[in-house]
C-alpha cells in the first residue's frame, strides 16, 4: 500500500488509514479462503437449459473442469438439438439432451437449475424449474421486464425454492476492496457516484452481431449488460434506487453503417469493413453455431450493421437512490479501449478507480484505487489482475457449488430482490428513454426501495 503525500497537506498515516478502513496488518489477507468450510457431503445433481457460449463455458468447461468432485450433470436442454448435443460431446458428459424442457425436468429431477438462455426467457424456465421442485442458478439479468420480475417474485414465495443470480462482478478483489472502504465510511457519508462503462469496437460490437441487438430478446444494453452496472451501485452504495431518468440513442451499429449483410461469413464488403469477423478462424464456435445453423437459423456472426437492430449503442442515466445518494451513469459500446471510470464523493473524501479490462491498451498488472480524504493525503491501494471477470468468477462459483454454507461477509450472494432491483433500474431507463419522463422504482413492482439493505 503506497502513500503519496499532497503538497500542503497534512499525509494520512497507514496506522490511521488502517484502523479507519477496518483492517488490520496482522491479519495477513484481504480475501480469506473459503477453503476451511466443509463441502457438500453429496453432489449437487445439476441440469442446464441454455448451451450457447455462455453455459458452455461459464457453467461447462470450468464447472467440469473444478467442480466435477461436487457436481453432477443430469440433463442438457436447449431448442437446439445440433447444438445441445455438440455440448454433450464436448464436455465428455454422459448425461441425456433434451429440446422438450419439461421432459428433461421430470425425467431428470435435477437438486439445481442453472438457466442460461435467451435474456426474454429466462422468467420461463426459472418458474417452471421453481414449480417442478429445482433451486435456480440464473445468469443476468434475470429477467427483461417488470410483470416477469414480479412473475419470479411471485414464484419464489409460493413455491419456496431459491433463486441464486449470478452477479460474479461482486466477487472480483477490487470491486470487494471498493464495498469494503465504502461500508468503513473513510470517506464519511457519500453522496453522489460518477459511473462510466466503455466497451471497445472489439467486445462492444460483438453484442450488435448477436441476439442481444434486438430489444425483444435483451431488454436493450440497460438491461442486458448495465445490469452487472446497477447491481454493484445497489450493493457499494447499500441501498436501493428510488427514481430513474434515461437517455439512448442508436449513433454508430444498425442502420448508421455505409453498407451491410445479413452475416461476416458471406460479406461482399469485407474488405471495406473494420467491423468484418472471421468466424471460421474459432474451431469452437464454428462447432457450436455454424454447424448446427440449419435448426434454428440463428447465425453468430450477425452484421453489426443490420437494420433489425432495434437497441441504443450510447446510453445514459441519473438514478436517484432512496439513501439520497445520486448517481450519474454512461455506458458508451464503440470506444477504442475497455474498461470503466468510478468516484464515489463523499463527506470527507473521494474514492476513484480507472479499471482498464482492454487487451489493446498496455495494462499494469495490478488495479489502482485512489482514496483521497479531504483534508489528508491520497492513499493509492493495488490489487493484482486476477482472471475471469476479474478473479470474481472462481470465487462465485466456489461459494455456489464448493462451500454453499459458507460466511458471506460481504454480502456477495445475490438472491430475487437483488436480480430484480438490478434490472428495474435497466427497465426504468429504457422506458424513460422511450418516454421523456422520469420514472419511480416502487411503481414498477410490488418491491419498494429500501434505505439501508443491511
């Protein structure tokens, strides 16, 4: 930990900084090992509906990979049966595939459900799966829209089943040392956030070849990818949105390109367009999409400049929380690098990140967290890079499948209400986007926005 003493001002001394952090120099680690808890004395019996990229890696690979001592695949469902079974092929499991969801759920009666399909239907299969007696692992969002946000709700209480959202953002070292300063109050009371998102011409684009371009299917980038965005506000700031105002636009992917086709594979201008994807140099994709497009039509490598494209590609929100504190939000999807900008300001300090997550930029091997206090000195904190979302994906999953009793100190485990919070501020900016007006959180469901979570 590094102190860089201002000019003119009195320097913050590490003892003061540490025992006002909560922290302590003897205690050896920030981030304990959830190793001294016992695992599961059976394994988890998992199905999964949903085997695109996102279940086949996230819940597949490295599941199989880690977890193959706890968990047991059961069942593998998706509308695809090229593609349903090319996943059972590559993962070597001996499981049964199915394209009739229902059946897989009374055939196989799995302990746990991990959905990872089409955003827009998620509501489905995490119902159906709470109603056929399954706990449900879901990714985000975990839903698009309001009535299914309150369906789910709904769900849970009468059938009394868990439902886990996947937010691995939480468990990343340097978004866990952010919740940790801010709940220690080294920079007093806060009082307003500065949050902004970029996604480079690389992974940004990627989300306008794919299904999440057309608004029926994603709910739009507020709700699809801002998610991840509003959940961590929820969760640093401990409280809950209260009022939303929203603005997007459509400036660059779509119908603003020079020329367009209907996919890359088959471009006539592939030459002229930077945007132009060679598919056929994946092995893995060309597996898992080219070859089974004859089922479902659905091609993977979209043009990022179809005029189907029906959601915003710069988006931007205010979100007034019921702590008072305000936040101001920008998600931009065709920058030149990645990676986010945050302040947290507050009474007697400021706390600010420039997290760089592009490959096309040099990167430091470490994050930085500058705490300025206002009448101190600058403490500058590094925290190693750490692989998968930031090193948050391993320790999700390790709390889901290895040590599901474990502590959750930080609060970490995101169950219905965090799911939805996270998604009523994407719904509530879209729909203010669409409409000119502001737009209440507590109108939306039957959640009303607390002050305090904790």
């Amino acid at each position: 930990m590094k102190t860089t003493q201002l000019p003119h001002k009195e320097e913050i001394s590490r003892r003061d900084f540490l025992q006002k952090a909560g922290l302590t120099v003897a205690s050896g680690v920030l981030f304990p090992s959830l190793s001294t808890f016992g695992k599961p004395k059976a394994k988890m019996r998992v199905a999964m509906v949903g085997t695109g990229s996102r279940g086949v890696g996230m819940w597949g690979k490295d599941v199989m990979k880690s977890y193959s001592d706890v968990v047991e695949f059961v069942g593998l469902c998706d509308i695809n049966e090229g593609r349903v079974n090319t996943v059972k092929a590559g993962l070597g499991l001996s499981c049964p595939t199915f394209t009739d969801f229902e059946k897989m759920m009374k055939e196989v009666k799995p302990d746990s459900l991990i959905v990872t399909t089409v955003d827009a239907t998620h509501h489905e299969f995490i119902i159906k799966g709470m109603e056929m007696g399954a706990n449900i692992i879901t990714e985000k969002p975990m839903t698009t829209d309001e009535q299914k946000c309150q369906a789910i709700l709904d769900a849970e209480k009468r059938t009394g089943k868990k439902v886990t959202v996947t937010f691995n953002y939480r468990y990343s070292p340097q978004r866990q040392k952010m919740y940790e300063l801010l709940r220690s109050e080294v920079i007093g009371k806060i009082t307003s956030v500065d949050f902004h998102w970029y996604l480079d011409v690389r992974h940004g684009a990627d989300y306008f070849r794919r299904w999440h371009r057309l608004k029926e299917k994603g709910g739009t980038l507020f709700v699809h990818k801002s998610t991840h965005h509003f959940d961590l506000l929820n969760w640093w700031l401990d409280s809950e949105p209260e009022e939303v105002f929203g603005y997007g636009s459509l400036d660059f992917y779509g119908k603003n390109g020079a020329f367009r086709s209907t996919n890359c594979r088959p471009c006539p201008h592939k030459n002229q367009c930077k945007f132009h994807w060679d598919m056929t140099k994946n092995k893995e994709l060309m597996a898992l999409y080219a070859a089974n497009e004859q089922y479902d039509g659905y091609l993977r490598d979209g043009c990022v400049f179809k005029e189907d494209i029906n959601i915003y590609d710069k988006m931007a929100a205010q979100i007034k929380y019921a702590n008072g504190v305000q936040v101001s939000y920008s998600l931009t999807t065709y920058s030149p690098y990645e990676g986010y900008r945050i302040a947290f300001n507050g009474t007697e300090g400021r706390l600010e990140a420039w997290i760089q997550e592009s490959q096309s930029v040099d990167m430091k091997e470490y994050d930085e967290l500058n705490l300025w206090t206002s009448f101190g000195g600058l403490q500058t904190i590094k925290i190693p890079h750490s692989e998968g979302h930031g090193g948050g994906d391993e320790r999700l999953k390790d709390k889901i499948f290895r040590y599901p009793n474990a502590p959750d100190p930080y609060r970490q485990s995101a169950g219905t209400r965090d799911g939805a919070m996270s998604v009523l501020v994407g719904v509530a900016a879209r729909k203010s986007a669409e409409t000119g007006k502001p737009i209440k959180i507590a109108d939306l469901t039957e959640l009303k926005p607390v002050v305090k979570r904790t």
